[in-house]
C-alpha cells in the first residue's frame, strides 16, 4: 500500500516526522515540505531524515513540487483545509491523508481501536481512559493521536490484540477517509477552530466522521445532555450507548454524587480528586469504554481515585494542613476560569492575571460566590485589583506568582481551596503557560517541605 510510492508530505512536526520515518523503510520517494526555515526545525529530525535519504524542502512551498506523478499527500493535520497544495492535490487526483489515516491503514486487524473526540475533555477523558485500561491489561495498551503521540510511531510495536486509546482532533479528522474506531466516543460539541473548517456547522460534519465508517458491529458512546451530540449523530450506523450526568438513563448516570453503569453502582463521586461536573462526565465516558473491554470496577476505582487530572488543566496538586491545591495555568482566557470556579463549592483563593489583553474580569462575577480572596498577579495585576475591590472581595495585587503565592497561604484557612486560574496568557513573564503552572507546583511542594 505504501510500497514504491511517490508520497508528499507537507509539514514537519512530530506527525509528518514520523510519517516520513516510517516510510522511508519501503522504498518510497518522500518530499517533505515545510514552510519554516530549516534554522528553524529540529536539528535532530532534519539530520535523520536527510540520512534516511528523505528530500526536504524549507522555508517555502514553491509552485513546481507538487504534480500528478505523487500517489500521496500527507498533510500535517494544522496545515490549513485550503492551503493551496491541498487543493492543487485534489485537481490532480492526488489523494490527499494524514498521518493518522496512513497508520491506521497499516495497523494488524485484530488491534482494538478506541477513537476519542468531542469540543472540551477529550485529553482528560483519552488520558484516563488510558491509564485504567492499562492497569487492566498493562503489556497491550498504547494511547495515541492528537494526545502528542502519533500513531505511525507505533506500527512497528503494536501487535494481534493490542488496544490503542487514541484522542482524535477535528484537524485529523478532516483528511479521515478510511479510519475507524471499534468504539468511538464524543464528549461534547460547542464552537471552536471555527478560524480551520470555516463555520460550525462543518465542524460539526466533521466531528462526526469519527463514526462515519462504524456499523452495528461498533461502539459509539455519546453524551445524551448534549443537544448538538446527538443531532449531529442521529443518523449514524454504530450502536450507541449513552451518559447522562443529569437524570438516571440506561447506560452510564450520576445519583447522589454515585456513578452507576446499568443500574450497577461503580464509582463515589467524593473519592474523585479531579473536580467539577463536567470532570464527572469525562470519567463516566472512561467508565463506558473500560466497561466495553471488561474492566473491572475494583480496577476503575484504584485509577480514579488516584487520578489527578491532566497537568496544568485544573490538576489537583496536593493537599498540606487542610488547603487543596489546584493547578489551572491554562485557563488562559474567562470562559476556562469560569469553569475552575463553578467546580468548587468550598472557599476558594484565586490566582488572576498575567497577560493584558483587554479580558474582561467582570464576567468572572456570577462564579465568586465561594471566593473568599483574590491575588492579582502579571502584566493586568492591577485590574484585577481593582476588579475584586469593585465586587468586594479581598484582593491584592504582586507583580510575580511566587510573592502572589506566599500571600494565598497567609490567607488561607483548612479546608480551603488555592486555585491558579488566571484567565489570563502568560505571555507576560513566561514563555509558556505550563512554565507558570511548573512555578506554582514547586511552590506548593517548597511549602510541603517548609511544613
């Protein structure tokens, strides 16, 4: 299939990284093209590929490249739907894929595939998922896609009934043609990357491709709260299973802070170290998939209780003399911090701030009810402060996170929650969020030391 082919891969990165590596062990002809200088890419990835006689072209995608003679054209799932060798590649009938559609045409038949997709959760959800099923069946287990692993990177590893846990982005799924999952599940659906597929009714269309190959052999796992979910999948062929954190169905529901599959109680919510509702329904959807491959509940509860979420999302840190620590340093905009806020119903010190750009804190208002104290860090430090004077919260403002943190301690009581979501970039003082995030883990594990 990908044997003494003419194959163009546009854009490097780790997916076309391992794209080219893999099939330069056939006897393929690979271009890869990128539009990043070279001084620009790994050295490492450029070194190897060149030894393993892959043509590189950087810097710019000239007019010539790119004829009928290809067979392929890969295309880095961020590379633009109408970059224009896309769609030069179309008019020549030149089948354009991704690297996650060329592996999945590779994998052994008898592999299980569970393909992961939805608006928000899909990495806490792919991620947990992964972790029990791993504890279930630790020497077959493998999680991949969109999570920063590309599925081409393990061809050469996964064998007859191996299961891979794979999160699957709407970039990827945009060049699936092939590609399907024995179980697919969707988390949620509301507007985003609007800016790639253009409208969100094709972003919709294209969320859905995750079962458009599935029948009733198949799985498809569905939030049944979520109106948009299940009217984009209403025609779909899979056999569809439900949860419900809202009313008590038959499949997968919260009652009284219990989760229960099929009327069998599974899980206490309050043994549960991530938090929020919306964190209840990314464990229920992990439920629904252990449960397809026979996990036990012995085993779901060991992985859940134990699960502190995805770092830097809303990451249970630790707890020291009573006060849990949270680690939210990528809600990086209003709408994410809102989400941290309604997830607590304790008293709750908050970390706002960084970057200026003009957000709006008032927005933040209807969720502060539990807040007891603000700490105003960053470039818009003082915006904050005046923002928590103005809704008359306790609040004060540091220049840097380490001096805001001192001050969240001295503030704090047992029993209370010291939370970083600063609904803000960080591209004030950091080059990159998660290094803010690193800050305030070391300052809680400084303070554990302290104590």
């Amino acid at each position: 299939m990908f044997e003494n082919k003419k194959i163009f891969i546009l854009g490097l990165a780790r997916s076309g990284y391992e794209a080219a590596k893999y099939l330069s062990k056939f006897n393929n002809q690979i271009i890869l093209n990128d539009g990043k200088e070279e001084v620009l890419q790994d050295p490492n990835q450029v070194r190897e590929l060149k030894d393993l006689g892959v043509d590189l072209i950087f810097g710019s995608h000239p007019d010539d490249i790119l004829d009928e003679s290809f067979d392929y054209l890969i295309k880095n799932p961020g590379v633009p739907i109408d970059h224009k060798y896309v769609l030069k590649a179309r008019e020549l009938g030149v089948e354009v894929i991704n690297e996650a559609e060329m592996a999945y045409r590779l994998l052994p038949e008898d592999v299980k595939l569970i393909g992961i997709t939805g608006t928000n959760g899909k990495t806490t959800t792919t991620t947990l998922t992964y972790e029990i099923i791993k504890k279930a069946y630790p020497e077959k287990t493998h999680l991949a896609g969109n999570i920063g692993y590309p599925l081409c990177g393990f061809l050469d590893k996964v064998k007859d009934g191996d299961i891979i846990v794979m999160e699957v982005s709407c970039q990827q799924l945009e060049n699936f043609i092939e590609f399907k999952p024995d179980i697919g599940l969707m988390t949620n659906l509301s507007p985003a990357h609007i800016d790639f597929l253009k409208s969100y009714d094709n972003y919709k269309r294209v969320k859905t491709k995750l079962f458009m190959n599935q029948d009733s052999n198949d799985i498809a796992i569905l939030n049944i709260e979520d109106e948009d979910v299940m009217e984009s999948t209403k025609d779909i062929k899979s056999t569809t299973k439900y949860f419900s954190s809202n009313k008590e169905i038959n499949g997968c529901y919260l009652k009284d802070e219990y989760i229960y599959y099929y009327g069998d109680k599974v899980l206490d919510t309050n043994d549960m170290l991530i938090v929020g509702i919306h964190n209840i329904e990314n464990v229920m959807a992990s439920i629904m998939i252990s449960k397809e491959l026979g996990v036990s509940n012995e085993v779901i509860n060991e992985v859940v209780k134990n699960f502190k979420g995805v770092e830097h999302r809303l990451e249970y840190v630790d707890t020291i003399n009573g006060r849990k620590f949270y680690n939210d340093t990528e809600a990086t905009n209003i709408k994410c911090t809102q989400i941290a806020l309604a997830s607590f119903n304790k008293p709750t010190i908050i970390i706002l701030g960084g970057l200026e750009r003009g957000q709006d804190f008032n927005e933040l208002t209807p969720f502060m009810d539990n807040v007891k104290c603000i700490i105003g860090i960053g470039q818009c430090r003082d915006r904050v402060l005046e923002y928590g004077k103005g809704i008359n919260k306790p609040t004060y403002s540091y220049e840097y996170l380490s001096d805001g943190f001192d001050k969240c301690y001295e503030e704090s009581s047992e029993g209370d929650i010291i939370l970083l979501s600063p609904a803000s970039a960080s591209w004030d003082q950091y080059k990159e969020c998660e290094i803010r995030g690193a800050e305030f883990k070391k300052k809680v594990e400084e303070l554990k030391y302290e104590d």
